[in-house]
C-alpha cells in the first residue's frame, strides 16, 4: 500500500515538473511574441521579407 502510494506521488511528481517546464517555455515565447507586437505597434519592427518587396506592377494590355 505504501509502495502503490509512493509510486503514485513519484507520477505526480513528474508531471508537476513537466507542467511547470512547459509553463515556464509558454510565458517566455508569449512574453517574446508581446514584445514584438509593441515593437510593431510603436513602428520600430524590422521589416520581413515579404515586406520588403515591391509590389509587382500589373501590366497594362494596350487592345
């Protein structure tokens, strides 16, 4: 019984850890994507690449 009841607290254990690491990882990529959403906001983002290309000129048919 007390053997069952240690092995049980030991998977608690894990996931709690396991919980927490994923909950550590989640706030510093949120924290990270915030900051670059005011960065964007404030206008001091680097551009993309996509942002950088010219929008291609739609050619004119001459009929």
């Amino acid at each position: 019984m007390i053997a069952e009841a240690e092995r049980k607290v030991s998977v608690i254990f894990e996931e709690y850890h396991r919980l927490e690491s994923q909950a550590q990882i989640f706030k510093m990529r949120f924290r990270s994507f915030l900051e670059t959403q005011l960065k964007i906001l404030e206008g001091e983002h680097e551009e993309t690449p996509f942002e950088r290309e010219e929008p291609a000129e739609e050619e004119e048919s001459l009929d």
